[in-house]
C-alpha cells in the first residue's frame, strides 16, 4: 500500500508541474491541448490508485497493483 501512495504523491507532484507549464502557453496551442489530455489521464489515473491504496488498506489483502 505504501507503494501506491508514494505512486501517487509522484504522480501530483508531475500534474502540478504540468499544470504550472500549461500556465505559461498560449491555450488554444497543440501543446496546451496534449498537456490537458495527459493532465486527465493523470487525473484517472490518481483515483484510480487511491481506490485501490483505499481498497488493500480496508481489506488487508497487502499490495494492490495495476497491471
């Protein structure tokens, strides 16, 4: 579970980079819109792993893992 939470710390540091860089282009440019796309697949992803960490802590059936 450990694992999973420290994925997604890593995972929140990169988004708020991104979403710092994403500040600082113009918003209608292509590299806006790959950086929203990666920035909602991040956002998918973070829950995802929150569930889970959620899920093996509640449970007790030890580390949860995406494959």
């Amino acid at each position: 579970m450990e694992h999973l939470n420290h994925e997604v710390a890593l995972l929140e540091m990169r988004k708020e980079q991104l979403r710092i860089h994403l500040g600082s282009m113009p918003r209608a440019s292509a590299e806006a819109r790959r950086v929203r796309s990666i920035l909602r697949a991040m956002n998918v992803k973070i829950r995802t792993l929150k569930r889970l960490a959620r899920a093996a802590g509640v449970m007790g059936r030890g580390k949860a893992t995406l494959h």
